[in-house]
C-alpha cells in the first residue's frame, strides 16, 4: 500500500485480471526497428541522404567548398552531411539543393531508392 493506493506492476500488458491494458490492432505488425550501432541494418536516411548529395555533387562537377559556399554553411558541417555523420534540416537540405541545381524533391526520390528493398519502390514518372 502507498498513501491508501496499491500499486501493482506488470510486464506483460495485463493488469491484475488479465485484462489488456492498450488495445490490440490486429492489422498492425510490429517490428524491432534496427539500432544504428547494430551492423547489417538498412542505411540510416542520413547516410543515404550524404551519399546522395555527394554523388549529385560529383556529377556536377563541384568542390565541397564551391556547394557549401553557394549553400551557405561550412564546409565542414557539409563534409558532415555527406559522410552521414550530421542530420541535415530541411531548411539546410533545401539549401543545399538550390546550390546544386537540383530540386529538393529529385534529392528524396533518390534517396527513396536507395533505401527501398529491390522491387517495393517504383521510380515516380514526373510530369515536365
């Protein structure tokens, strides 16, 4: 008894009288989502996002000090964002985007791509 309470605890999601205490979605599966430091996962967005920026970088054919200039940040925080080691906002993505002359939506298309598993993602046909 606490201050004329009792309190019971429970690990199994059943009070006392094996009565559900959240209800269960049958539709709903749930899944263990992978911990950044557990190897073998899927890419986390921020890394897949980096590679994306500094492959549409080489392609373009500019430096890492040209884009983050034109973008507006340091080169360093830029390096970062490519090696997946810092979140971008959307703000800086978008940033980033204008600098590359890119649109902001050809950045998460291809990011899309490169974290869908092989045949759950369809490249969008866009309009001209």
């Amino acid at each position: 008894m606490n201050g004329g309470m009792e309190i019971t605890t429970t690990t199994s999601g059943t009070n006392s009288g094996d009565e559900a205490l959240y209800p269960v979605m049958p539709n709903i599966q749930m899944t263990t989502i992978p911990r950044p430091d557990q190897p073998g996962g899927p890419p986390l967005l921020r890394e897949t996002l980096g590679t994306v920026l500094r492959g549409l970088r080489g392609e373009s054919g500019r430096t890492l000090r040209d884009v983050a200039d034109t973008a507006r940040v340091s080169p360093g925080y830029l390096s970062e964002i490519e090696r997946g080691r810092k979140e971008a906002s959307s703000e800086l993505l978008a940033s980033i985007s204008d600098a590359l002359d890119v649109s902001l939506g050809e950045i998460l298309i291809r990011a899309a791509l490169e974290v869908s598993p092989p045949g759950t993602f369809s490249e969008p046909v866009l309009a001209a």
